[in-house]
C-alpha cells in the first residue's frame, strides 16, 4: 500500500526508550515498477500458477493465510504449493476455546477485585491468553485468521458479555462454521446468548419488540445498508443516488421474528444458561403475517422456530450478501482496496462454489487466497495490501522469530493483550457493535479505503515502535498474570551478521515478503554494518528493529 512508503528510511536505534523511527507520512503518489520488480512480479505469478512458489511469494501468501510467516511454512508452502497447504489447513480442526465452567451473574464475596478468581470468570484473560497461544503455535492459523475475522463482522463484546464462559460458545460457533456454510452461521450465531444478550433477542417480546438484533443483522452481520452490484460497488438509481437495501418497516418487521426466544433451562440455580442455544417461548412470539426483503411476507400463525428459519432463508438469499460479505473478508484476509473484479470473482464463488451451494466459505476463502489479485507483487498495484492491526502486527513479529518464553526454554504464556491494548485493541472486547474499528474507515488524506488506520494515530504510532523496542531488546518479563513471559528468538540470524546485505535480504523475505524498498534496504545494510561484526547479536536487533518499526512493515503487502 504505497500510502506507507516512506522515501528515505531514518536510521535510529534506541536501546532504550524505543524511537519512531516509521514514517508515517501518506502519500498516493505511484512511481512504475522497475524493470527488475517488474521480472520478479512475472516469475512470482508464474510460480503461483503452476511451479512451485519462490520463498517471497510463499511468505506474501502466508501472511494472508496465517497470523504471520514462519521460515518453516514458507519452507512449507513451497514444498506443497498454494493448494496442497490450504487443503491441510482446510482439515484442521477448531482451535482451544473450550466451554469453561459457568459462574454467577455477581461474583461471589470470595472472588473479590483484582483476585485471580475474578480475572478467570469475569474478564476475558483466559479467552485472550488462548488468542495468543493459538496464534503462535496451532496447526489451524487459517482456521483462526477466517474466524477473527467473522469476529470483526459479526460482533458480540466482552465489554459487555464480561463472562469468559459465557464468551467462548460465540467464539466455538465462529471456528467451527469458519468453513461450513454462512447460512448455518448465520442461525448459530442468531440464537447463541450471547449474541442474543449483546444485541436484545433473549426475551425479545411480542408486546415491544426489540429492534437491535433485527437492524445489526441487516446493516453489519449480512447485507448492507445499499443496493450492491456483484463487484461490491453500489447500485445507484436514474438519479445516481444508492438504493436502500431496506426500509424502517422491514426493520420493524425482522424484529417481531426474533420475539418468542429465551435462554435455555439453567444447569443450575442462579446460573445463566449461556452454552446451550436459546429455545422458542411462543407465548412471546409473534405470529402476525411480516413483510421481509424483496417483498416476500411470512404467513400468520407461525412458529417461533420457523419464522426465524424462513426470515434467516430471507436473507442469506439476497443477493447484497455475496458481494457484502466477499468483500469484507478480502479486506480482512488480503487487501483493503480490492479492484471489482477481484470482489466479483470471489461473489461467483460465494453464490454458487461450482457445484450449486450458495454460502461455502471453505471455497470462499480458497477463491480469496489464490486470486490473481491476492497472489501479486504488491508493488504492482499501489493500493495493494493493508494495515497490520494490532494483534496481527503482535503475532505477525513473534511467529518470524519464533517467539518462547521470557528465559527462551519454553514457550510463550500468551500474556500479549496488554500489547495489544497498548496499540488499540482490546481482544473480545471492541468497542461497538461496529467492531474494533470502522469497516468503512478510510486512508487520511487519500481516497482509499483503510478501517484498520482508525485505530493508528501519534500515540498508538509510536507504541508500536516500542513494543517492537521490548521484544526486540528486551523481554516481557514473568509476572502474576505471565508466569513464562515472552521473547524472541533471534540467535538464528547471527550466522548471517557478518554479511549484513545477506541478513537484511532474508529479513526481507521472512517479515515483508521482499517487498522492502530499494532506499529502505540500502539504509538499513549501512546502519548494520555500522555496528561492529564482533557484536552479531546487536546487528541482528538492530535490522530487525529497523524493519519491524517502519511503516512499510506495518502493511502488509
């Protein structure tokens, strides 16, 4: 994303209280692809389309498909090909969210503040510790990747679902549908309590129905608030206005679907039954006739449950939901700023996956990795890639280097979300309904789209720098809450210090996928070689500093 590329790179290491060193400047200028970029762009899309992978086109597919490269998936990928690791990853089952034992609305008197017992079953550490650990070091990174991002669509907050235990069905329902079908989503996720508590469906009522579940699903979780063409681009009237997806009275409409629904039976007095799914109260639904999109009406004197089975047919068979939700995962997954064509492709795909089956994220996923679009040079389109959020840059620097804990004999406890607070994000715990930020934020001072900079201003900037300062010149430390601590392991590239071009190449590969800039590469060889080759060590930090605080790292691409 050429927004980021920053024409000279400083040269500052701070061994201590971390710099900026990243410039942040924007800019859409474009300048055409050299002649070498240019041959090293044609080879990499010859790779994708039959050979097997080079190292850098291996490493720029992978941090789409997982939190973050490794030296051993790139090896990976290029041993199996794009195809053959997706396949793998496509049989790895779900990640660790298990069901955790359910508590009290109210802590008791023996779980007091700031005890351990109220961090495990009224805050979201156990659920955030799992993030992390899973990031690091599970088979199923794609799994996770598909399923944070359903997250970031289909919202349900810790903020308000403090409850660690009542958190984790939400979280199961999204990697286990990662990818099945969206339509079966789509009625997990609406009678989960969770969802049903965040969003006002449990004891939804026919007397006053609540309108919350109904407008979310409609304007975020689904299809959008305008008429979209397959491509993702609005439809617009004789005018050139865009045309609504939906009205108020379809609204009010959805909402009195979603009455007669309550919280299973309790698995024990004063416990909320927040596992099991809700079930139908039909005294509290209500079965007058309803008006849905596209002017298809309920009949009267329907049940609960199949109202809410024809409203959710409703829905997933609009065709706003292919290109509403193609779209956001590519952004997610791959691009902020996919051409049409790209969305397109992926919509075809989301409608019918070849063998007549609408909503197949498994094939979805596959169409959105292996796009032309997605498996080119970044350097070929300037508005190609997007923003690293927090979590992914956090994840994105301790897989490079293989991150264990604070001593280096074991492995890392997890204990990252403080980082990640620290950059903006606070892991199952956005902000709104509208997740961690915006899906409709855009690039200051540009046109192009970039939800992820809502969350980037001077100070969460320069926090970056620092965190990759910590792990990079020092460790998180062991504490109450971490009691392995974190740290990188870096030793491997001392072998490489002696030649520092050779070093920063494969750095280049490893965290930006070579797509390091000419001046940023020349500028970070001279400030390692700088150093004196007695102290290998140092070297190493100081490239690897370097290019994890830069701007042009922070995207990925």
């Amino acid at each position: 994303m050429s927004i980021l590329r920053c024409p000279r790179f400083p040269i500052r290491v701070a061994l201590g209280l971390a710099v900026f060193t990243g410039c942040m400047t924007i800019s859409t200028s474009y300048s055409r692809p050299s002649a070498f970029e240019q041959t090293t762009y044609h080879a990499n899309l010859a790779s994708a389309a039959g050979g097997p992978p080079t190292r850098t086109a291996a490493a720029r597919f992978l941090q789409s498909a997982t939190w973050g490269p490794t030296s051993q998936s790139i090896a990976d990928v290029q041993s199996m090909g794009f195809e053959r690791f997706l396949d793998e990853q496509f049989t790895y089952t779900s990640t660790n969210y298990q069901s955790l034992p359910l508590v009290p609305a109210t802590p008791p008197a023996d779980c007091p503040a700031g005890s351990t017992c109220r961090r495990d079953n009224y805050t979201m550490y156990p659920l955030q510790i799992q993030f992390f650990i899973d990031a690091l070091y599970e088979n199923s990174q794609l799994r996770q990747r598909v399923a944070f991002a359903l997250h970031q669509i289909i919202v349900v907050s810790g903020a308000q679902i403090t409850h660690p235990s009542r958190m984790a069905p939400y979280l199961q329902i999204l990697d286990n549908n990662a990818f099945g079908n969206f339509r079966q989503l789509m009625y997990e996720i609406t009678l989960n309590p969770a969802m049903g508590s965040y969003l006002n469906m449990v004891n939804n009522n026919k007397t006053a129905p609540n309108e919350n579940y109904a407008r979310e699903i409609l304007q975020l979780f689904t299809i959008g608030l305008v008429r979209l063409n397959p491509d993702g681009t609005p439809q617009t009237d004789a005018q050139g206005r865009t045309i609504p997806t939906y009205d108020q009275d379809v609204v009010n409409a959805f909402s009195r679907v979603f009455t007669g629904w309550v919280f299973a039976p309790p698995p024990a007095q004063g416990i909320v039954n927040y596992i099991d799914p809700m079930v139908p109260n039909e005294s509290r639904h209500d079965t007058g006739p309803k008006l849905l999109l596209r002017g298809v009406t309920l009949p009267p004197n329907q049940t609960a449950a199949k109202d809410l089975q024809d409203a959710l047919d409703n829905i997933f068979l609009d065709p706003n939901l292919g290109p509403f939700i193609s779209k956001q995962l590519i952004q997610h997954l791959v691009t902020s700023n996919p051409s049409p064509a790209y969305v397109a492709r992926v919509t075809a795909i989301f409608n019918d996956n070849g063998s007549g089956v609408r909503g197949d994220l498994k094939n979805v996923v596959r169409a959105i990795l292996l796009d032309p679009e997605a498996l080119e040079d970044g350097s070929v389109n300037p508005a190609a890639g997007h923003l690293k959020h927090p979590a992914l840059f956090i994840s994105g620097l301790l897989r490079a280097f293989n991150a264990v804990s604070a001593d280096g004999n074991d492995s890392s406890d997890g204990y990252l979300n403080p980082q990640s607070v620290n950059l903006g994000m606070d892991i199952f715990n956005p902000p709104s309904v509208f997740s961690y930020f915006s899906p409709f934020g855009g690039v200051p001072g540009s046109t192009l789209r970039g939800p992820e900079f809502g969350l980037l201003n001077t100070s969460t900037a320069l926090r970056r720098a620092n965190f990759v300062n910590t792990m990079v010149f020092g460790k998180i430390a062991v504490s109450a809450n971490a009691p392995m601590g974190t740290s990188l392991y870096l030793s491997s590239y001392e072998d490489l210090a002696n030649d520092p071009a050779a070093m920063v190449q494969e750095l280049n590969i490893l965290m930006m996928a070579g797509g390091m800039s000419p001046e940023m590469r020349d500028a970070i060889i001279a400030a390692v070689t700088a150093v004196p080759a007695s102290n290998p060590s140092k070297r190493v930090r100081t490239a690897v500093y370097l290019i994890g605080s830069s701007a042009q790292y922070q995207v990925g691409r």
